[in-house]
C-alpha cells in the first residue's frame, strides 16, 4: 500500500507523513498497525465534531437509501440541500440569507470573487498580505504569499494587497474596487487575530466606496473559535460570507452566502453564471445539516472557548513564547522552525497529530475536533510538554 501510495496517487510535498490509516472515532485516528493517534488536528480543522460523529453517520446513511447525485447545482430541489441554505439563513444576520453550495472552500472563494465583480462592475480586488484562501487559480490570486504563486503566473489581473490591522492601508479601497477579500482570522499566516476595530473599520470603509466585503471563515467558522462563525466577535457584517471545512462533518464542502438579490445576479446575464456538477451534493448536504444541528444544540461552542483556557494554561514551556488564536483555532509559537518541525514528527511517535501553518514555520498547529474531552486536551499537552523537553535536551 506504502508503495501503491507514492507510485499512483499524486503527492502534495516530497515528503509526506504517510500514515497509513485504517479507522477514525471520536478524536482518535488508528493506523494498519493497530496504533492509536489523538487527533489534535481535526482534518486541518475540517473535522468539527470529531471523526464519525453519530449524528453525521446517521444522515448520510439516510440519505443514502433516498438517493445520490441526480442534477447539477440548482435544478432539482433536493431536501437536504434546501434545508440545510435555510438553517444557515436561519442562524445568520438578515443581509445572508441566500447560500451558494460547493465542494471546497476553495471553490466557494472563486465564487464570491466573480460575484463582488458581478454586482460591482468593477474589476479591482483586494486582498491581504500573507493571506491563504485555497488553491484554485481565482483563490490562488487573491494569495498574499509572492513565492508560492511565482510558479503559476500568470494569474487574475488587477489583484492588489493591503497589510491586514493596518488602518492607513485601507485607504487603498476606492470607488474602483470591486471586492475586499480578508480572513477573520489569518489562518496560514500564524492565527493572527484582528486588532483594533479593524474589520469594524474595513466594513466601513467597504460601504463608504461600495465595495463588497468577502470575510472568509473557512478556518474560523463552524464554532471554532466559541461562536459559530468568527466575525461574531468582531461586530463585522460582510457582504458575502464564505465557509468550508467545519461544516461538512468530515465530508467535502464549501458555501458562500450573501443576500438574495446579490446572490441572484449570477443566475441570469449570462445564465448558468457559476455553475457546479457536484456542489449541493445530497450526501454531503446532510451530512453538513446534521453538523450545523448538533453544534446549535449540544453546547459544544460555548464550551471551546474554556478548552481553549485549559490549553493555554497546560502549555506553558520556555520554547513556548505565545500561543496565538481564539478557541480551539490556536498556534503555540515555538523557539524556531527547526523546533516546531522536530516536536511535530516526535509527537507522531507519541501517539499525538499536530500540523504545522503554511507561511509561519514556527506555528504549531494546535485544532483539536471541538468534541474533544478535557481528559484528551490533557492527554495531548502533556505529550506535546514532554516533547518540547527532549527537544531541549537534544539541543
């Protein structure tokens, strides 16, 4: 299978972990040789109520013994689909109230960037410094990160950049801006949180000149960071609201959200303005309603933000100088990268998954599924501390 993995399946580094899995539950992963792995990772925070939630397993079989894919995006109603855009209209601000279903948020991304041109007339989009929003040639140019998008130029013209909690900057965003695309909170940079009113005053800023504000909650949303989605916390309304990751449950999806009549301009001049084969995918979309259901009613959101709390209190250490973030959307910012990369591989050899973040190389990665125990948060800083002192010793 090691074989099969690096000969036939195309690989994303020259050097993967290549854990071979065998099952997942609750928040543990088991490999084919029958070790057990605490999941401090989640999926890269894709897996919000643990591996095989009950509830999500529950749905998807459901669904399947109703049907599959029978339509592309926005010909039939399909139920859970449609339940699933009301719910979401159901626990967000009056002005989101029409929801676009995709397979990624990567692809959500490139959707809201054509609606922002579609509703504006305008071509010019802004993005951020050191920002992430996926891998798509759309998402990919709205990257604040010049070496890994180099290789792929050229790439959508008239994409400017703008240094995020940076007031002055925001001057940048004139009546010639089509859109503003920003992350809550930047997730590849570091889990940098906003400072300041800033998204308060980006909103604004945005209105003043009739731009469309994209905010980006791939990463902080789905509860993460003790609300459901991150912008809560910021008093920040955007125009279109952009999700993925959390809210599949462990299956595949994206969605961006924004008011009907903004959502609208993309049904018509031309027809079929954005279209998708599998987005809205009923299985998925179950899957999606019973995570979004579970984390309305089960309390888990309220409680991240004191598992939050405990981790930050256990992980105290002299490599450690911050732990970034909110909730369990957190980054122990270590002494070096040299650091961070040897704990990450010497935790997989304990029995604990951690992660790195794409820009910032001393980040670890610290995004436990939220169902995770208080018995398990001790469990995986307990190894993460004894990591960091063999470390120390072998330095």
């Amino acid at each position: 299978m090691i074989s099969d993995f690096f000969n036939f399946q195309a690989q994303t580094t020259p050097h993967p972990y290549a854990l071979s899995i065998k099952k997942a539950k609750g928040s543990f992963i088991y490999d084919t040789d029958g070790r057990k792995y605490l999941d401090f990772v989640a999926g890269v925070s894709a897996c919000s109520l643990g591996h095989r939630h009950p509830a999500v397993i529950k749905a998807i079989k459901k669904q399947l013994k109703k049907h599959l894919h029978v339509m592309v995006y926005g010909e039939y109603i399909q139920e859970s689909a449609v339940i699933l855009c009301k719910t979401l209209a159901d626990v967000l601000p009056d002005s989101l109230s029409c929801t676009y279903l995709t397979n990624s948020g990567t692809e959500a991304i490139d959707g809201a960037l054509k609606l922002a041109r579609r509703a504006t007339g305008r071509t010019e989009l802004i993005a951020m410094h050191n920002a992430y929003h996926g891998n798509t040639m759309g998402a990919l140019s709205v990257m604040g990160y010049e070496s890994r998008k180099k290789p792929f130029e050229p790439l959508l013209p008239d994409v400017n950049f703008i240094h995020f909690n940076n007031i002055e900057d925001l001057s940048k965003i004139t009546s010639k801006t089509a859109g503003v695309v920003v992350e809550t909170i930047q997730g590849g940079a570091g889990f940098i949180l906003p400072q300041n009113d800033y998204l308060q005053s980006l909103r604004k800023r945005c209105t003043d000149v009739g731009a469309i504000l994209i905010l980006d909650e791939i990463q902080p949303g789905m509860g993460r960071t003790g609300k459901l989605f991150g912008f809560e916390h910021y008093n920040c309304i955007p125009d279109i609201l952009v999700m993925g990751k959390g809210l599949g449950g462990g299956m595949p999806i994206g969605a961006f959200t924004a008011s009907k009549d903004l959502m609208y301009l993309l049904s018509d001049e031309p027809k079929l303005g954005h279209i998708t084969t599998f987005g809205g995918h009923p299985v998925i979309a179950a899957a999606a309603l019973a995570t979004l259901r579970v984390l309305g009613s089960s309390g888990i959101i309220e409680e991240t933000l004191l598992k939050e709390q405990l981790i930050r209190e256990l992980l105290v250490h002299p490599l450690i100088s911050e732990i970034r973030g909110k909730g369990l959307m957190l980054a122990a910012m270590l002494s070096s990268d040299d650091a961070t990369q040897w704990v990450i591989k010497d935790c997989l050899k304990r029995g604990v998954i951690l992660f790195g973040l794409l820009y910032e190389s001393r980040a670890l990665r610290i995004t436990p599924p939220l169902t995770i125990s208080e018995k398990e948060i001790r469990l995986g800083c307990n190894n993460i501390l004894k990591s960091l002192d063999a470390y120390t010793v072998k330095k």
